[in-house]
C-alpha cells in the first residue's frame, strides 16, 4: 500500500473535508451581521453549521415612534389587569379569579337559571359558576361571604388563569 495516500487528517483541513476552523467561523458570522440574518445554516459534505444571533425584532422602527404621552410608558396586559385588580380592592371587593384555562358557564345546564346574579348574597363555600376544562366540570366557589358586585365574565365562553370572573363585597 502506498502511506502517502492515506495520510491522516490534519488541522490544516478545510470545512469540506469535515473539519472547520475559527477563521472560517469568523467569517460566516461576519456574513451574517452583513446581511442582517438571524440563522444561518451550512451544510457541506456531511457538516452541519448552524448559527444565529437575536436579531431585533422587525417592528422596532414602529416602536421608536413618541406615544401620545412620552412620560408614560405603554401598558402591558398585565399591568392593566393588576391596576383593574388594585382598583376593585381598593374599593373593599374580593375577586374571584379563574383557577385554569376553560370555558366559563354560570349554570350548571343551560335550561337553569344561573348559579348567581349581580345583588345576590353568597356565602363561603357556595357554587358561583363551573369552569369546563378538558371535560371535566370544576365548581368555583365562593372565599367570602358577601355580595355580588359585578361579573365579569361572559356565559359560555373562554377564560384564562387568574382571569377576573366575579367581584364579591364581604359581609363586615
């Protein structure tokens, strides 16, 4: 057999014969500042190359516009919802939120009447409504007794985790 054919592989070889050097690395994430990708991917002679970067997301140009008011930042959904929430305790109501996603009902069939009614007295303990959640019926009671105050969600459709669903004024 002839030795010099069969010489074994060195660290001079290139990203096509299956090994890959710092400088050619460089030089692919150099391509992709350039052209402004997030991924890049290469495959050459069975090596796989992938890399990414966290670009900026593609609405920051609309984003840099001035907000109506620039000393106040934009709202979150969240943040709207905990100054919902802090404003109906702050008047003294203890929120029923929901405990799971589901789907929200306010009777137990839809030929009864509902479970409760804005101005109804509750006590601890009392069915206010049923969450459907993967077939299953989950009963959501009451934590105080008190009084409806308000209902805030709708019979028969969707609610979210820790979605408002009812405002209760405790009994002093």
């Amino acid at each position: 057999m002839n030795d010099k054919n069969n010489k074994p592989a060195g660290p001079e070889e290139s990203a096509m014969s299956g090994k890959i050097d710092y400088d050619e690395i460089r030089k692919l994430v150099s391509f992709l500042e350039e052209k402004n990708l997030s991924v890049l991917e290469l495959e050459v002679e069975g090596l796989k190359v992938k890399i990414g970067r966290n670009a900026p997301p593609a609405a920051a140009p609309v984003a840099a516009q001035a907000p109506a008011d620039p000393a106040a930042p934009p709202e979150t959904a969240a943040a709207a919802e905990a100054r919902i929430q802090a404003a109906e305790v702050a008047k003294g109501h203890q929120l029923i939120t929901s405990p799971m996603v589901g789907t929200f009902y306010r009777a137990p069939d839809p030929t009864s009447a509902p479970f409760v009614d804005i101005g109804d007295p509750v006590q601890k303990g009392q069915t206010l409504c049923i969450i459907e959640a993967m077939k299953l019926m989950n009963e959501i009671e009451a934590d105080v007794d008190g009084t409806i105050v308000e209902i805030f969600a709708e019979n028969a459709n969707p609610v979210e985790y820790g979605q408002k669903l009812f405002a209760i004024l405790p009994a002093s």
